[in-house]
C-alpha cells in the first residue's frame, strides 16, 4: 500500500498503516503520533486495516460530504471516514483536517490524497 504521488509539501511514512501529512512531520517525536503537531490547516490522511470480524464493503476512494465525528480530544478538527473491503482486507481512511469548517480548496486536496491511495 502506498500514495502514488502526493501534493508538494505533503510527506508519507508508516506507521501501524500508511500516513500522509500535508507538513513535515518526524515519526517518533511522540507517541500520540502526528495529530498533536498538526498546524492549523494541517492535514492527515491514515490508512488502516481493522481486523473487525464484521465484512466491509467494497472500498470506494471518495471523501464523504460531512465529517463523520471531531478529531479525538478537538473542536476544530473534522475527521472524515472511509470504510470498505479491498483485495480481501478491510480498510479505514482517516482524513482529519485542522480547520472548523475545511475550505472547498482544502477538501479537494484531501480528496487528491485519498484518490492518490494505492494497494499492491
């Protein structure tokens, strides 16, 4: 699994799943991950694969139109979700954008990111 090409500025490492962050963040400066550094209008798109027991659906790459809760321990940060099943795994995306109300600009990039997720 990887991001076949991201925005300038944005970088990607590994965590538990794939991660791209629209800043330079470093991996391993704290356990709490990225989210504690992210600057206002940061973005963070993670990839993950639950090991539910309950089968998701064919994963689609879009964004969905409304935030599906606020960002854990937030009130300025809407985390997008998208959910479904490729090659056999279950997947969860988690888009979190550091703004109350995610300018049209920055929800097209987070969808370029998310369009950008590739499985091998």
């Amino acid at each position: 699994m990887s991001f076949q090409t991201l925005p300038p500025s944005w970088h990607s490492y590994w965590s538990l799943g794939a991660v791209a962050t629209s800043w330079a963040y470093v991996p391993g400066r704290n356990s709490n991950g990225p989210a504690d550094h992210m600057p206002k209008g940061g973005t963070i798109v993670e990839v993950s694969f639950p090991t539910q027991h309950v089968r998701f659906p064919p994963l689609r790459l879009v964004l969905p139109h409304r935030p599906a809760v606020m960002l854990e321990g937030t009130t300025d940060t809407p985390e997008y979700r998208i959910e479904g099943r490729m090659h056999g795994s279950n997947v969860m995306i988690s888009v979190d954008i550091r703004s109350p109300h995610p300018s049209a600009a920055e929800l097209r990039i987070a969808q370029r990111v998310v369009s950008a997720i590739r499985f091998h």
